[in-house]
C-alpha cells in the first residue's frame, strides 16, 4: 500500500470503515470506544443546525456554509458531500494530527466517500461492514421505521448496488444480527494485524 518506502517512525494508521446504511456502523464504533484503545475517532464537520443534547467538536463540528465552503476551496477536508440541503465533510488536519501523534484514526463513512477518500488516501485500509445478506440489511432498514415505503425502497436499492463495491475493499467483514461483538472483535484483529505489516506513506501527496 502506499509509496514504496516503508514507514518505520510511530505514525499511525488510518482505517475506513465503510458499508451500506443500516449494516451498524454506528453500533460498531460504539463499541470500540468502550474498549478503552486510543483510536481516535474522526467528528465530521457540517453546515447542519446543531441538535438539542449535541456537542460541538464531539458530536459534530459545527461550521457554517461559507466556512465550509471555504475548507472545500483550501482542500482541508479528505471527503464531503451534500446530504438533504446540509453538508458533511471529513477534516484532513484533524486526521493527519493524530497520525502524526501515532494515533490510529477510524473514519466511518459511506460508500461513495470511502471511494474518494481512497484517492486522497490509498496507503489508508478500507474496512467494508456488511449484513449477511441483503434480505437481512432490508429487514434492519424497515426495523427503524423511520422512511416513508418510497424512501425505504430507494434505501434498499442503493444498499444493494453499494454491497457490490464490497471486492474494492481491503477486508470484509460481516456483522450477523444479534452478533456485534464478533464483529467488534474482527475489526480489531484487523488494526493488530495491520499494525505488524510495513506501510508505506497514506496519503498520495503526504504533508
């Protein structure tokens, strides 16, 4: 991965973990910020009003659309993107300090995102979480009950074509229902194993 000089300083790692809507995610960081291990967990930055019970720089980092809009002209964030009318995006110096501080960085992101952030970063390793089927992941959509049948559909075909991109990926790794921390367990094998290995430079154009 990466340049062709392997990394021999402290620096740590940057793992993408990426996956259809619904596959748990969220579940799945959840439980590794409990585990006590000091990965640092990327905050999204977005143009979104902030929500009662949130916290700025924990929750989100809250900006407002001209200062998005200038963190895209300064290429400061890794990724982003505009999700109903509010946009979201990745901050690259909050992923590069902690890199350097020896950190490993954990992004959660979509699909679409992880690809670009490939780009950008393709010493990084790209984690794709998936359901055990698509008739499973369709079951967990329809279980939050938070869509309109129109929408739900919509989100169900795009988690299909998205389980397509799963072979892009560096691993896969599979989160069956009611079994999180097999799956918890998987994803930290993963950053172990990963850690052993030589490592070449994450990002196409370091600094």
């Amino acid at each position: 991965m990466g340049s062709q000089h392997p990394q021999q300083s402290p620096r740590g790692l940057l793992f993408v973990v990426s996956g259809p809507s619904g596959v748990g995610k969220d579940a799945l960081l959840d439980s590794m910020k409990v585990t006590g291990v000091l990965y640092h967990f990327t905050v999204t930055a977005t143009t979104r009003p902030m929500r009662e019970g949130e916290v700025d720089g924990r929750d989100y980092i809250f900006v407002t659309r001209d200062r998005f809009s200038q963190m895209i002209e300064d290429d400061e964030l890794l990724e982003w993107a505009e999700v109903y009318g509010n946009l979201y995006g990745v901050p690259r110096a909050q992923v590069v300090d902690a890199l350097d501080q020896g950190r490993d960085v954990i992004v959660k992101i979509d699909v679409q995102g992880a690809a670009t952030i490939r780009e950008k970063a393709p010493g990084g390793v790209f984690i794709f979480l998936e359901a055990s089927n698509l008739d499973e992941l369709a079951k967990r959509l329809t279980a939050r009950m938070t869509e309109t049948p129109e929408a739900l559909k919509t989100r169900i075909a795009t988690a299909e074509r998205e389980m397509g991109e799963a072979p892009e990926f560096d691993y896969r790794v599979v989160n069956y229902s009611g079994r999180l921390e097999e799956a918890v367990e998987q994803v930290e094998r993963i950053i172990r194993a990963e850690r052993d290995l030589p490592h070449g430079e994450i990002f196409a154009q370091d600094g």
